[in-house]
C-alpha cells in the first residue's frame, strides 16, 4: 500500500535517461560542430552506448560530457569502442575537485585524421615479438624487414613500428623499442599500472608509435590542424591533465541535472 510520505516524494530520476535528456537538449550545438560524413543520431546513440557501458561517465561534470562529444564530433570522429576511433573516459580533476569526461583517441582514430590530411594514403602498425626475424636502419636508404615467427602467448614484444604510406608514393616508418615505449609513453601515463597498459599492452604500443610518428607530419594547412589537434589532446590526457573540454560547450546552451526531466528547462521567454 503506498503510503501518504511515499506519494509526497520525487521520484529519482534514472540517470542514464537524464543524460539522454541533456544531449537531446544539446543537439543543436552537436549538430553545428559535425562535418557532412558524420550523422548527429548515430553519434549520439554511439555516446549513449559508451555511458551505458562505463557507468562512471555518469558521475562526470555533464559540460565536460557535452564538450567531450563536441570535440569528438569536430574532429569527425565516432565515440565507439569497436572501431577505436576515440572513447569517452572519466578523469579525476583534482584543482577543481570534480570528475570530468576526457576524449582519448584510439590508434584508428589518428589514421583517419592523418588520411584526412590527404598527405597519407593509409597507415600500418604492427608489433614486433622474440624470435621475429626484424631488422632496420635510417638513413639515406632506409630499411624495414619484418618477417614474424610463430608466438605464443609468453613470447615477449621488443619492438613496434608504424609505417606512413604518402600519397606522392613515399613511405615514412617509425620504430620504437618496448624500452623506448615503456620509458617515453607509458611511464608518463597517469593510468601506466591499470586500463589499457595492462589490458591491452600491445595495442597501447602500437597507438604510441603511431602518435609518435604522425607528430612528424607538417601542421602547414586546415586540413593537418584536426590530427595535430588530436595529438594534443591525447597527450595531455596521457600526463594526466585536463583538456578543458567544458570550453567546447556553450553554457547558455548546454543543461545541467536540474535540467532533467521532472525538472524541465524553461522555454525562452
């Protein structure tokens, strides 16, 4: 039997549906920062879809959440985890004492951005293991030869490479030393001893070095400032810095949790 008190209290709303309810209240900012290849529904049903599986984003500044979708949609990358473009994580702001959504770009990600440019046709990266016959020099005649033996899963990784195939018929490859990796990348990750690192070591590598070498790609029109942009902004979230990404979103635009429904936001008067 409900009771008189349990019929004066608010029903708490679902918080899953509040976020649902703030980017449909924000769509019009979406929509304005998307490029033509990219559909504002199917990004916002892929965002849902990763706040679905990481229940922490719900506990994000909700500007920060709007702003890291913003960004994404600019870049014209898809917040989607089977295809690794790039993924919404919650990271810990302590200076200002809250939890915000940081835009970490996956390795497909990068290649896009760097086809993009039109100075690439298509990127390759793979991992080098013990055992693998590999060799390489720089040079005026450089040299890659990577010949891969059979591995379990106890063999070790020593190397990872990325190859940039241009589009005038040059190539351009980066190797790094699982050393080089561990000291220069995941050393300086915040999240080095849990997350990807641990999870998905080989991926990690192979993202570093692709990083690594589309950093070398000259930032000289429109069409290069998205990946440079991208690189930016995966490097400050490796160290652990915020990417101010609630500047992306406008305020006047953008709803909080008082906004949810049950709490409806005024129409303009």
């Amino acid at each position: 039997m409900t009771t008189p008190t349990q019929l004066e209290q608010p029903a708490k709303a679902n918080p899953v549906q509040t976020i649902r309810h703030m980017l449909e209240k924000s769509k019009a900012q979406i929509v304005a920062s998307l490029p033509v290849h990219l559909n504002v529904d199917r990004l916002m049903r892929l965002a849902m879809t990763a706040i679905q599986r990481n229940s922490r984003l719900l506990e994000c500044s909700p500007i920060s959440l709007i702003g890291a979708i913003i960004r994404a949609s600019q870049l014209g990358l898809e917040i989607n985890s089977d295809t690794n473009q790039a993924h919404l994580v919650p990271f810990r702001n302590a200076k200002k004492n809250r939890t915000e959504v940081q835009l970490m770009i996956g390795y497909k990600g990068l290649e896009r951005l760097a086809i993009r440019t039109e100075q690439v046709k298509r990127i390759m990266a793979r991992a080098v293991y013990n055992g693998d016959d590999f060799d390489y020099h720089y040079g005026l005649d450089p040299v890659l030869e990577h010949k891969p033996a059979n591995k379990t899963k106890t063999t070790e990784l020593t190397h990872a490479y990325a190859i940039a195939y241009m589009t005038d018929g040059t190539k351009e490859f980066l190797v790094m030393t699982k050393e080089e990796i561990d000291t220069k990348a995941r050393a300086r990750s915040k999240s080095r001893d849990d997350g990807p690192w641990v999870t998905d070591y080989e991926d990690m590598c192979l993202k570093t070095v692709i990083r690594r070498l589309c950093k070398r790609l000259p930032n000289s029109s429109d069409k290069t400032e998205p990946l440079h942009a991208a690189i930016a902004l995966e490097e400050r979230a490796m160290i652990g810095v915020s990417q101010d990404l609630a500047m992306d979103a406008d305020p006047s635009e953008t709803p909080t949790e008082l906004d949810a429904p049950g709490n409806p936001i005024p129409e303009p008067t």
